[in-house]
C-alpha cells in the first residue's frame, strides 16, 4: 500500500476552536492517493454489479440473501478492512476505509448490513480482543466466513445504554458465563454468526461477551417491520441461561463501557461516510430527473427554485465532504505505530478525535437527510413512488439520526467531552474564553486584517470561534458543572461548534484547491463563499439563543451587542452562487467535486 500523504501538524481533538491552522495542513480528498481511490472503485464496481441487481429481492427480506451478498464481499476483500494483517485482514489505512465506505453506501441496507460486521461487529475483537479470540474469529470475520453484530440496545435502554438489565453470572463451576435478558433492535442480527453482547456482570458490572450462534438458550425473535432500511436484518435477541463460555469474556468484568463506546465512536464516523455516499447519490438523481422532467415547457433544472435546490445540496455535501477527509486525515496522521502498539495506539486516537466523530455522525445524517427531501421534491409526486430512486433513499435515511447514538445524545455529547478537555487542560478554551471577554471589555482590537481571495471568509472564521468563546464562557461561567441540564443551550453550542468545524474544513480545501485554478476551483470559492455566508447566520442565531438562556438584563444587552459586532459579515449574493453551483452540477449529472 502506497503512503498517504497526510499532514504532519495535527491538532488534537476539538482544537479546531482555539488554534489557526494553514490549509496545508488540513487532508482534502485531492490528497487521496490512487492506491486509496483503486479500492474506491473496487467497491463501486461490486456494488453496481453484485448488488444493485439483488436490492428488489433484498427489500422483500429474501431467504439467506443478505448473507450471501456479505459473504460476495468477503471473497473479494471487502470485509477485511479494518482487521489488522496479522489475523488474516488488509488492515486498510484510514483514508482507504473512508473511500471504500462511501462507494460501498450505494444501497443503504448493504452498506448498514456491511458496517455491522465489518465496523461495529468486529471492531471490540480488533481492540479488545485476547490473542486466542483474535486468532479463532478475526481470519473468519475477514473473509465473510463468519459475520458479526454489535448487541448493545435493549427495549428499555437505548440512549441510557448503561442502564441494560441483561445479566451475567458465573457458573457454579466457574467455566461460563450464563446470560439471561433480551436485546433490540440487533443489526445482522437475523444472520449473524457473532453476537458482540453487552451484560452485567452480578447485575452490576458493565461487561462485553462474544456469543456464538447456535448457543443453547440464545434465540432469535421475528425481522422488525422498519420504515427505511428493510433489506436489512435487525432483530431482538433472547437469552434465558445461555451458556458463553468463560474465555468469551471481551476486555474485562466492568470495563463494557469502554468497549461499547469506543466502538462508537469508529461507527459515527463511519456513519457521516455513509452519509455522504449517499448525499452524491441523491443530488446526481435529483440532477438527471431536472433535466428530463418538463413544466410549463422547459426542463425543471431551468427553475430558479430547482437550482436552489441543486446548489444547496451542493454546498452541504461539500461542506460534509470537506470535514470527513479531514477527520479522516487527522485519524490516520495520529496513528504512527506498527504491530500490536499499532491498535491500540488507534483507539486512543479514536478516542481523542470522538468530538470530530460526533461531527461527523450529526452533520452526515442532517446533509444526508436534507438531500434526500429535496431530492423528493424535485421528483414531485415520483418522488413520492416507490418505483422511483428517491422514496426509499428518503426512507433509509431517517435512521442515521437515530442510530450510533441519537443526534441529540451527540449533540450533547459534543460539549461534554470539550468541557472535560477544558477542564482536563488538554484544550487551553478557559483562558481563550477569557481573552474574549476581555478583548469585548475593551473595544476593537488591532489585529490583523486577513488578505487574498478568501479576506471575508478567514475573517468570519476567526469571528466565529470567538462567538462560541463568548457564548460557552458566559455559559460555563453561570452553570458551570450544570450546563448539561440545559439541554438546550448545550445544544446551540454544539451547533456552533459543527458550524465552525464546518466553515474551517471547507475553507482550507477551497484554499488549498485554488492554486490549481480552472472551473471546479472557482465553484469550490463560491461554495465555500455561501456556505459560511449561511452558516454565520445560524451560529449568530444559536448563541443569541445560548446567551438569552444563560444571561439577562444589562449584562444581555452588553453580550449580544458585543456578539452583533463580531458576527457581523458581509453580503454576498447567494442566489446566484446557487445557480452557477447547479449548472456546475447540471453541467455533468453529478457532484462537481469528486476527487478534488
Ligand atoms: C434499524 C435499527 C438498527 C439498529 N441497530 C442496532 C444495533 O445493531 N445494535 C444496537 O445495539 N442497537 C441498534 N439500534 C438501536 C439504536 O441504537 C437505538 O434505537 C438508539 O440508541 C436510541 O435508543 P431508543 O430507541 O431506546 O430511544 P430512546 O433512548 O428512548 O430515545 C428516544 C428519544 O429521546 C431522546 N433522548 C433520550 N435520552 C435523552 C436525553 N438524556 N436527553 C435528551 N434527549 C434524550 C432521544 O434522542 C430520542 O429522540 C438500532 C435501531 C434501529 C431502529
């Protein structure tokens, strides 16, 4: 495998908010090597030809389908990803399983069944694994020989994962684990060989068990009846005394948080990837059928409000695409051992990345779930049909806000873990907090204006940073340890913050693409341009909304005056960025920006 070129300087995780990086710095999918894009292709190529033609038969659930496409993909190594080479996998570089997840996410289902045991199903064997679980699962994962699923939900915990009442206890001869309990809403769960099961130890210890099929008192209930995603399998689970035995322990008694959750925190990014897959997919229907479709004598794709539409959606794959490589780039920079060191250096760098992860899991599935409605309203009433692309893209979508812990929980999350980090000293956004407030005490500053094509938007970046100082200092100021109780303020910071994430990641690519000149880079500026246009008014809008719950009276007056003045921006003509982006799109039936 070629070496990616990623860069060398890497913040650690949320430090987005407090420090100025250089476009050099930041990975964009130019920087995707042809190694990485060949295994893209690969991809691609299985997917159009081995499964799309299945998707009529996969929607109807048929008998032992889904299994045999899965085990399809192993044969050509599709599955061996993430597993390192020393159990049998091709231990993919980052990038690499980024490329390959977003061409795999063609059909949602596949890509759902396929992360299920490729990501979230396997991943607590790679990290956590003894060297005999390793060795007797991980090969067979590899090849599609075995296939997995994550069991962590149960009928009364979701979001409140911890609070499972499936239990464990050691058998009076102390050589397995006997389980009792149900879960929900099992992914694979219909066809899986490996159940990676969360338990409590006595009805207290938080523990993860590696179940096989098959295990007497372990039984499977009926296929969910789901809005969206049906060619998958998701099923509850019942144990009623299964015996596991004593070996299939994962990491230790009491340590199941660690597993579940930073397992997690891989599938959430992995997720946005999916996501964006599928925002290319329906902006380049939406494209086609504007052009074929006639109203009042012209081609849809000729409508001021279409093109709206296609330039929109343009603009938030861009900006989702521009956070995901760099995420990705970032993860993959961090990760300098080899061997066995390797692995578990790459979850310490999932864990110091989890905040970018959330990123990626909120913004990929709002991107994925706004294209998607456009792309129905573009159809129209076809859209409405099962016979056309966009209803079941619409209905596949709505679970990615649902799954891998809620867009809430992460929204919450998001500010929970930059607090700690705060707190912890890892990120110095205490004292930058302070340095805000007293720069508004005392008046305009005299700091250096930005220069060159992109003056006004390297401007409002570095505004908006000290918005989401001002507006979680005042916050943290009044209810310090309690902030998370407000929910709601807690979750116009994080929208923030992803905005902020947002306009930095697209900013950086458009200036590092800029050099290379010609149309697509001109289009990239003008996405760019509208993108942080927009987003400034909506960070505006969330820390007016953060610092009306937090303050009031004089000292309001004195925080919203202080955040007009550094929100302010200048105009720019979005409507006819929005056309020239659609024609960009029209121009060639898809996303303009494929490899750039
Ligand atoms: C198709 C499908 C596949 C799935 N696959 C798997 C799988 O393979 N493995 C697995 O373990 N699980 C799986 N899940 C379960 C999924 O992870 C949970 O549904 C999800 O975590 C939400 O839990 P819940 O459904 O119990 O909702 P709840 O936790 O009851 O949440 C309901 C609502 O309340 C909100 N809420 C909950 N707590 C809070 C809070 N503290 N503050 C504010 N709002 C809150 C939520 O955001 C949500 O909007 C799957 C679910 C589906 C539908």
């Amino acid at each position: 495998m070629a070496t990616t070129t990623v860069p060398q300087v890497v913040n650690r995780g949320g430090g987005f908010l407090v420090t100025s990086n250089k476009a050099e710095d930041v990975f964009t999918p130019a920087d995707v090597n042809s190694d990485q894009r060949l295994i893209g292709q690969t991809a691609a190529e299985f997917v159009a030809k081995e499964i799309v033609p299945l998707i009529p038969d996969l929607e109807k659930h048929k008998e032992g389908l889904m299994a045999q496409a899965l085990k399809k993909a192993g044969e050509i190594g599709l599955l061996s990803a993430g597993i390192p080479e020393a159990y049998g996998g091709s231990e993919l570089d980052k990038i690499a399983i980024t490329v390959l997840t977003e061409k795999i996410s063609t059909y949602a289902s596949f890509a759902v069944a396929l992360g299920g045991t490729t990501g979230i199903g396997s991943i607590p064997i790679v990290y956590f694994g003894t060297e005999e679980q390793k060795k007797k699962y991980l090969p067979k994962i590899a090849t599609g020989e075995l296939l997995s699923a994550y069991c962590l939900s149960e009928p009364q915990a979701g979001s409140d994962a911890l609070a499972a009442r499936t239990r464990a206890v050691l058998s009076p001869d102390g050589k397995s684990w006997i389980l009792n309990g149900q879960k929900m809403w099992i992914t694979n769960g219909g066809f899986a060989d490996l159940f990676i099961v969360f338990a409590k130890v006595d009805g207290e210890k938080f523990s993860a068990f590696i179940v096989e099929r098959g295990t007497p008192g372990f039984s499977l209930g009926a296929e969910e009846n789901k809005m969206g995603i049906r060619g998958s399998s998701t099923v509850p689970l019942f144990f009623e005394n299964a015996p596991v035995p004593k070996e299939n322990l994962l990491h230790e008694v009491g340590r199941g948080h660690i597993v579940a959750f930073n397992t997690l925190n891989a599938g959430r990014h992995t997720l946005g990837v999916s996501c964006l897959g599928g925002s290319k997919r329906a902006l380049e229907d939406s494209s086609k059928y504007a052009k074929e479709r006639t109203a009042f004598g012209k081609p849809l794709a000729e409508f001021g409000l279409i093109k709206a539409k296609l330039g929109e959606m343009t603009i938030r794959t861009y900006a989702l695409e521009s956070m995901i490589y760099r995420t990705a780039g970032m993860i993959e920079a961090a990760v300098s051992a080899s061997g066995a060191e390797k692995v578990k250096q790459a979850m310490q760098v999932l864990e110091e990345y989890a905040i970018e992860s959330s990123i990626s899991k909120v913004m990929g599935s709002e991107t994925l779930d706004f294209c998607v409605d456009e792309g129905v309203q573009i159809f129209g009433g076809y859209g409405y049909h099962e016979d056309y692309p966009m209803a079941r893209a619409y209905r596949d979508s709505r679970i990615n806000r649902i799954f891998e812990g809620t867009n809430e929980i992460n929204r919450m999350l998001i500010i929970q873990m930059l607090m700690k980090r705060a707190m912890g000293g890892v990120l110095p956004l205490i004292p930058a907090a302070k340095k805000v407030a007293e720069e508004l005490l005392s008046g305009p500053g005299f700091e250096e204006t930005p220069a060159g094509a992109f003056a006004e938007e390297e401007r409002s970046l570095a505004q908006a940073k000290k918005v989401f100082l001002l507006a979680a200092g005042a916050a943290v100021e009044k209810f310090r340890e309690r902030l998370t109780d407000q929910q709601e303020i807690v979750a116009s910071l994080s929208n923030v913050v992803m905005d902020i994430y947002a306009i930095e990641s697209s900013l950086r690519r458009a200036q590092k693409s800029a050099g290379s000149g010609g149309q697509a880079a001109a289009t990239m500026a003008d996405v760019t341009r509208a993108f942080t246009y927009d987003a400034m008014d909506h960070i505006e809008k969330e820390a007016r909304t953060a610092l009306a719950g937090t303050a009031a009276g004089d000292t309001l007056t004195t925080q919203l005056a202080a955040l007009r003045r550094l929100a302010k921006h200048a105009p720019v003509d979005t409507i006819a960025i929005r056309r020239r982006v659609a024609d960009a799109v029209l121009a060639q039936d898809r996303y303009p920006f494929e490899g750039r």
